[in-house]
C-alpha cells in the first residue's frame, strides 16, 4: 500500500540524525572551529589561572606575599608584575600554535566550494 504512513518519508532522517556525508566543507569547518576554541581555552586559562593563583596566594597566605624576594620586592609585588609577561606569553603562544595549526586548516576551508556549491574536495 503505497499511502502507508508507517514508512518513513525518503528525504527525512529521525530527529538528531546526521546527513549521509560530513566529508567535505562542513567537516572541515569542525574541524577549524575545534582547532580555534582549543587555542583561545588554553591561552585563556593560562593568563587567568596565574591570576586565579595570584588571588588565592594573596587571601591565603598573607605573610608569604609580604615576604621580600630576591631584588628586596615584596613576593606579591613580583608576582603581580609577573602577571604582564605570563599574559604576553599566553598571547605569543596563542598567535604561534594559531599560526602553525589553525591558519592551515582555514586555508584548507578556503579550497572547498560553499554549501551552495556542493561539497566537493579541494583543488590540488
């Protein structure tokens, strides 16, 4: 009986499915993405997890802040001015592993057609 409601309508997936192919432009723009949020989480939590140690050394230990270090500084003088390099280093880290990783992979993203187009494998 072709008027069967139970048969699944041909050009419908169930709910949650995915398409028959993640090859191509929208695999490659995963990718890319995944590549991005793994740099900006881990620059991130580098600066903000020395801020984060800073905060705690200085509501917990107190005395060990004030204690002079090397060069006469209180230690939590020095940690703090410690901050703007651990910063300049995330960043140059960020920008460098960018630079290596994620800007081939946009590359790469700039060969394929858009969805439009068709997917199709990128020129050679």
């Amino acid at each position: 009986m072709s008027g069967d409601s139970s048969e699944p309508h041909p050009a419908r997936q169930p709910y949650g499915a995915r398409p028959a192919s993640w090859s191509g432009y929208h695999r490659a723009l995963r990718v890319l993405r995944r590549a991005c949020r793994w740099r900006r989480r881990a620059a991130t939590f580098a600066a903000l997890g020395y801020f984060a140690v800073f905060l705690t050394l200085t509501v917990e230990a107190p005395a060990l802040m004030s204690r002079p270090a090397p060069g006469g500084l209180p230690t939590g003088v020095l940690l703090a001015l410690v901050q703007v390099p651990v910063t300049w280093a995330a960043v140059i880290l960020f920008e460098y592993l960018s630079g290596r990783y994620v800007d081939p992979l946009a590359r790469s993203v700039g060969g394929y057609a858009r969805p439009g187009d068709g997917d199709r494998e990128p020129p050679r």
